[in-house]
C-alpha cells in the first residue's frame, strides 16, 4: 500500500524500483564509474596531495564526471534530502575497509564539517551517513564535533583583501588533545581540488602525532 502511494523511483534516473532494488536502480548501477579496484583509487588520491599532506591510506568508490549518475546521486545527497545515499555508500565501502589490514589502527572518523549557517539551511551534513556507516564497519567512533567550521564573517572578508597572507583557515580543531597520537579517517563525499581536504589536515595536524587516512564517496 505505502509503495502504491509513495512508489519507490531510482536516485539517478527517477525510474520506479523493483522490490529487490535499494535506492539506485540496476541499470544506473551497472552505468556507475565505480573505481573497483581500491589500490587504484587510493594511487588517485594520493597523487593529487603529493607533497602536500601525508596520508596513509586513502579510499574512493565513484569516478565524478559532469552530467553523470554520480553527480546526479551526490546532487540528491546534497541538496534533495536523500540522506540514505550517503549511508548507502558508507555500508558499500565501509564493508571493504572492514578487511583490509592497514584500516585496522584508525581510531577515529571525522566528517569534513559544514559551517553552522550551511548546515541550518541545508538541515544535515551530507557526509554524515557515509561516514557513521564506515564508522561502524571499522568499530570506531565518529566524532563531528570536534573538527568544525566558522562561519567567515565580512570584518575577516575585509581583512584578508588588504592582507596578502591567506589567514589560517575557517576550519578548526576544538579540543586539540583529544587527537594526540590518534590516527583520523577523515571523510567527505567528494574530492576535486582537494584544497577542503588539505586545510582540514593542517588542523588537524596541529595535534601531535597524528596520523590522517582519507575516505571519500566520489573523486573528480
Ligand atoms: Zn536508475
């Protein structure tokens, strides 16, 4: 009956759902860039912050192109309320992290935060499901508040255009000791230039010994 009323329709393609299908159809799954190959993703991700940030280990599911199934699905994400996308992907890899030996000492999971106005809008982190989910696979805490996000203000607008120095970032750490020697998993859901990324890690960096593993659902 509930079916009836609210028929259940593909993420990507707005298709009607067979009973067995769960949130994307089987065509739009067979048509997702799924990077399958974990060791290749990782060799992506950490090509594009060599030399930059130190990472560990670093995971992806999805290849991002314009105008494809994955932007369509991270769009619902984002911005439709499809909230159960975020912690499908987080169960799909959160599964295959599960096994694999070097995820075994992370300590904690950290989402990449949304500033306290974006987050009113928009109602939830995006990243949120995904990450809890991974978390959960590893038997590790997620931790969201801990890494956050202020909102710039025009005065720090106004500084920074008769300032050459970039300021320190928007993004901080709250209790800094809480991460002494702890290895992060630090999620987003996608990665393009991964400038987000790189500012997060010198926050986080800042605590000692810290090591920084990343997981994200797309990379462009
Ligand atoms: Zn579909």
């Amino acid at each position: 009956m509930i079916n009836l009323l609210f028929p259940k329709v593909c993420n990507a393609c707005k298709s009607l759902l067979l009973k067995e299908e769960i949130l994307i159809c089987t065509t739009c799954r067979h048509s997702l860039s799924v990077i399958n190959n974990l060791n290749f993703g990782e060799q992506l991700i950490k090509q594009l912050f060599f030399g930059k940030i130190v990472i560990e280990n670093a995971s992806v599911l999805l290849k991002f192109e314009k105008k494809g199934i994955t932007q369509e699905l991270l769009h619902n994400m984002k911005y439709r309320g499809k909230k159960d996308l975020s912690s499908f992907f987080g169960k799909w890899l959160g599964d295959e992290l599960k096994e694999k030996p070097s995820y075994k000492d992370i300590d904690l999971v950290i989402p990449v935060p949304l500033d306290k106005k974006r987050l009113k809008k928009r109602g939830y982190n995006q990243v949120e499901g995904f990450g809890v989910e991974i978390a959960k696979a590893l038997q590790v805490p997620y931790l969201d508040k801990i890494l956050i996000k202020d909102i710039k203000t025009n005065s720090q607008v106004f500084k920074k255009r008769f300032n050459r120095f970039h300021t320190a970032g928007v993004f901080r750490i709250v209790q800094p000791k809480l991460l002494d020697h702890q290895h992060v998993l630090l999620v987003d859901d996608i990665i393009t230039t991964g400038a987000t990324i790189e500012k997060c890690a010198h926050q986080l960096f800042k605590s000692k010994q810290v090591k920084l593993s990343l997981a994200t659902i797309a990379i462009a």
